[in-house]
C-alpha cells in the first residue's frame, strides 16, 4: 500500500558537516521514496510518498537522524496519497 506523511523533524539538524537534507535524500532514493526535505527554523520538513515498507525505512531514519544531530522531536502527519512527485527533492 502506497502513504504519504508529512514529517516535521525538531532538533540540531543543520550543523557544519552535516549535511542533513543530502543525507536524507539518499536514504529515500535508497528506498525509493518519493517527496521532498527542506530546512525550517529549529529542524526540518519533509513529505514523504510511497510503499509504506519503504516510507517506514526513511521516518525511522529521521527519528535517528545522521551522526552529529540531535533528534528532539518528530511530528507525522499521515496524509492521502497523491502520487505527485517522481523523486526527492531538496529544497
């Protein structure tokens, strides 16, 4: 079954050498997920889209986040599926 969420993640995500967004876009590409991440004041945004396996692989790594970032929060919103994006963006 194909998801969406609408992910807000809430910590130390944007640091010197860490590039946060890169990082999980190669996830998602990994996983072949679909949707967008972009830096927000105090964390990050995203829009997940695809398999829920898949989906699932991608929020656990947000919940972990990259070495040197501290993970405070993370807000899922599920949303209804569109099927509009055709890879992962960063903006």
């Amino acid at each position: 079954m194909r998801i969406r969420l609408h992910v807000i993640i809430k910590g130390e995500l944007d640091l010197p050498g860490v590039p946060y967004r890169r990082i999980m876009r190669e996830v998602a590409q990994r996983n072949n997920v679909n949707g967008w991440v972009r830096l927000i004041p105090g964390g990050a945004e995203a829009v997940l889209e695809g398999e829920e396996r898949d989906v699932d692989a991608v929020l656990r790594w947000a919940y972990a986040g990259p070495q040197g970032t501290k993970v405070r929060e993370v807000i899922v919103q599920r949303e209804q599926y569109r099927g509009e994006f055709k890879d992962f963006a960063i903006l």
